[in-house]
C-alpha cells in the first residue's frame, strides 16, 4: 500500500466548532437510586477462611499449579482467603 497520495490532514484551529450551552431534556438525566435491600454477596464472608476442600472445578492440582506460578507474596491467611474465593466462583 503506497502513502504517496494519502495525507492526513487535521483540522485547523480557525475551523474548530465551539461548544454551545444548552439544558439536556429531561430523557437524557441520570437517576441514582440505592436499592433498599441490596443483593447478598455470592459467598458468606469472614474474617477467618475455612481450610482448603477440594472440590470437583478447583482440585488440589489446579491450586499447587497456581501457587507455584506467583503466589509467594501472600500470607497464609490471604492464601486462604484466595482459595475461598476460588472455590466459591
């Protein structure tokens, strides 16, 4: 494919479109509205981790294989927090 023909060109400032200031219609405003009754997390949580279970999606492998790739930075209760979670997904 050849440029030889092809220029960008950008438009000049003297060209440039100014933003107008106009009100939106009532369609286009954005409602917050706080659920009185929020959904429930997809697990319980607490601040103590039960031990490992394997299970039929995350098996004892699976985790041997994740921990021996990177998971060294994490303490022992955050590596129990990470499998919980793990299996509850």
């Amino acid at each position: 494919m050849s440029t030889r023909g092809c220029s960008l060109v950008y438009k000049k400032v003297a060209n440039k479109v100014p933003p107008r200031a106009c009100s939106l219609p009532e369609d286009f405003c954005n409602l917050r509205r706080i659920p009185e009754d929020p959904p429930a997390p997809p697990f319980p949580s607490s601040y103590h981790s039960p031990d490992f279970v394997p299970g039929l999606r995350l098996t004892q492998d699976h985790l041997n294989l994740a921990s021996s790739t990177g998971f060294d930075f994490l303490w022992p209760e955050e590596l129990k927090l990470l499998q919980h979670i793990l299996k509850g997904q």
